[in-house]
C-alpha cells in the first residue's frame, strides 16, 4: 500500500526508528509494525488479517476516517487517498479498492 503523511511533520516523526521512538516512546515499536504492516499489504482489505490491527471505519464527527488500533486507547488514523473513494453498491467503502492512504493523526486518543 502506498503511504502519504497529511503534513511533513508527522511524516518527519516516523521517518526513521530513532525519530519514531523519539516522538512515540513506548508506543514506538507497535507503531513500527504497524506501519510495516500498512506498507506490505496491497489494499486495506488485506489488513483485516491482522486481528490486533482492527482496522475499522470511524463514526460520527471522524465519519470518512479509518484507524488502526496501537494501544486500547491510541491509534493511527487514516484517510483513502483516492479521489473519489471507492464504493461498493451499498455506498460503503470498498476496502478491496484502497491502494493508497493518508495518515493524518498518530497516537491520538479520540475517546
């Protein structure tokens, strides 16, 4: 899958593993993998196979947004970088369709 960073700095805070731990802390390793785990698959259909991921459409006012769990509480949130997001029949998004992400938050506790 391709990555893109909404801004330059949140790319910048995970552009090598010694920036990683330097803005993340103990949060450092999960979102490494995780961010290994986003780059091998091909769509974000496929990260369904990571349980502990749970990859998941957010709700009211992150409606449009997706994360991926880090922590029980922190995760990294997400947008499809396509334009328009695919869609299936039924208006939902079409996870076998998305290549391509925008990462605009990591590590945010939105509960």
């Amino acid at each position: 899958m391709k990555i893109r960073y909404q801004t330059r700095k949140l790319e910048k805070s995970v552009e090598s593993l010694s920036a990683i731990k330097r803005h993340y802390g103990d949060r450092a390793k999960k979102l490494s993998q995780r961010l290994d785990d986003l780059a091998s698959v091909v769509n974000l259909d496929a990260m369904r196979s990571f349980s502990s991921a749970h990859c998941h459409e957010l709700t009211g006012n992150r409606l449009g947004e997706l994360a991926i769990d880090l922590t029980p509480n922190h995760r990294i949130i997400f947008l499809p970088d396509h334009n328009p997001y695919p869609r299936k029949e039924d208006d939902g998004l079409d996870w076998m369709m998305i290549t391509c992400i925008v990462i605009v938050a990591i590590g945010e506790d939105y509960h």
